[in-house]
C-alpha cells in the first residue's frame, strides 16, 4: 500500500506579501505628495501593487506617471514591483 503523508497547507497560498503591503501603506502615509494622499495602497500580489482611487481622472493620471512612482516606491522602501494595477473604488464605479 501507499504510505502517502498529509499535505501541508500554505495558508499564504493566494502570492499576497502581507510584509511588503504593510511597507508600501507606511510610505504612502508618510508621503505628502497628491499621488500618495489621494490613493489608497491594496496587497502586492506577486510582483503588482494594487492602488485603490476614488475618479477614474485620477486612475489616467496615476497610470500616465506609472514609472516614475515605481521608481520612487523602490527608492523609498527596497521593494522591486514591477506594474501597478490601478482599481477605482467600488462606491465610485
């Protein structure tokens, strides 16, 4: 017969970085620019950051200057993310 052992569970399983989403919000509230004060940080999932806003004028904004908040969220907290993927608050859709 088949000795087969129990296979443990990964309760981490859905790739958020609890660890990375916390340093990410930190650098958002520190920072007083329009970008980081009108804009909520979601989870990093995998290698994407998830930012929550309020108008869709301010998700075209935000997606125009993705680069550089990628470079500056990498310069401020050491953490490489390489796309944002920028989400309009559900009360606002």
């Amino acid at each position: 017969m088949f000795e087969k052992e129990p296979q443990k569970i990964n309760p981490n399983d859905s790739g958020i970085d609890f660890s990375k989403s916390e340093k990410i919000r930190k650098h958002f509230k520190n920072n007083n620019t329009r970008f980081y004060s009108e804009t909520t940080p979601g989870p990093v999932i995998g290698d994407v950051l998830v930012i929550y806003v309020d108008t869709k004028r301010l998700k075209s904004l935000i997606e125009l200057q993705q680069e550089k908040l990628l470079i500056d969220i990498e310069k401020n907290t050491k953490i490489k993310i390489k796309k944002l993927n920028i989400q309009v608050d559900n009360n606002q859709q």
